[in-house]
C-alpha cells in the first residue's frame, strides 16, 4: 500500500475530530504491512501535533519521503528531555500537563513502527514546534519494488513469448495451405536410340 493513501485517509478521520488542515508531501513510498495499524499510527502522530498546536492557523506538516513519515507543528516543542520518552508509555511531558490523552498516543506510534521493522523519532523543529515520526528500512521498500518488477518482467516476456509461438503457427499454417506450383513433365526420353562411342575414345573407369 502507498503510505501517502494511509496518511490521506488518517488526516481525513483527524480533520473530522479537530478540524485542522494538513498539508502532505508525499513521494510513491510503497511498503507491507498491516492498514488499520499504520493508518492508527499515522493519525496518532496527527491527532498529537493537533493538540499541541492548537492555535496554529496554518496547516500541520506531513512529509513521507522514502519510508520516513514526518509530522511537523508549530507548538511549544520538545526538550532534550522529553524526545527520549515522549513513546514511553504513559509519559507526559511538562507542556502537555492540562492537556487531554492518556500518554498512549505515541507509544502506539513506537509499537506499530517496531512490529513493521522501523523506528521512531522526536526533536524540536527549526524555527519552533516540533517534528515527530517514524521510519521504515529502505531495503523493504527496495525489495517490494524489484520484486513488483520483476513480476512485470516476467510477465511481459510471457505475453512476447505467447505471441512468438502463435505467429509462428499462423505462418505455418499459411505456408501448408499455400498451393504448390505445378511441374511441368519433362519431354519423354527415346530409350529405342543409342550412341556408341569409338573404342579409341573411351575413357577407362578408374
């Protein structure tokens, strides 16, 4: 499944919620894996960015760029402190004190990235807010792609092989319902006539 579909219908589903915008950037990043999970996974870094930037007027930031989906705000951050444990079950950073959630958000995030082979991260986005996403191994989205191709391969060699053995067929049928051209007999020969050559001339067999 494309990741930028999973994300489209997460900020549809967030949007519905919490009427915030969400600009997403996306590439054709393939990948396996289970759709409900990613696309939870994906609306939790959502629905997570919305509540910390809660007056923001301009659309929270998606980007999906080769296995790594990135969601970026412009709420208060994160400290130094808090990007290693804001996944940690049940943490709640400082600026989150009053706020609503439970603090499972973003350890589902962790849990659904480590069972599809990935990883996550958190850090303080340039200029303010935060960036917070996860990232899949490059060689499983490799790998799914050649072997897409490699199917394609296959099977357009099948289809060219298909047509060499049919056009084969046409042209021998053709070539033995192709009357033959008639021979003309040759002139009969007088078997009654018989030269003899000189004894002189005669050429011994050797």
């Amino acid at each position: 499944m494309e990741l930028a579909e999973v994300a489209r219908r997460a900020a549809r589903r967030v949007h519905r919620r919490t009427r915030r915008l969400f600009h997403i950037d996306a590439d054709d990043t393939v990948v396996h894996g289970r759709p409900e999970a990613l696309e939870r996974a994906v609306g939790n870094l959502l629905e997570n960015a919305a509540k910390f930037d809660r007056d923001g007027l301009d659309p929270i930031e998606v980007r999906i760029h080769r296995g790594t989906v990135t969601v970026s705000d412009r709420g208060p951050g994160v400290g130094a402190t808090d990007a290693e444990r804001v996944f940690d079950r049940f943490h709640r950073a400082d600026t989150a004190r009053g706020l609503p959630g439970s603090g499972l958000g973003l350890a589902i995030v962790r849990d659904v990235a480590e069972a599809h082979g990935g990883t996550v991260f958190a850090r303080t986005r340039p200029g303010g807010g935060a960036a917070v996403g996860s990232r899949r191994p490059i060689r499983t989205i490799s790998s799914a792609r050649v072997m897409s191709s490699a199917r394609t391969i296959s099977s357009a060699q099948t289809i060219s092989s298909n047509r060499t053995m049919s056009s084969n067929r046409t042209a021998a049928r053709t070539r033995l319902d192709r009357p033959r051209p008639r021979t003309r007999d040759p002139p009969p020969r007088d078997f009654g006539h018989s030269e003899q050559m000189p004894a002189s001339s005669a050429t011994p067999n050797r």
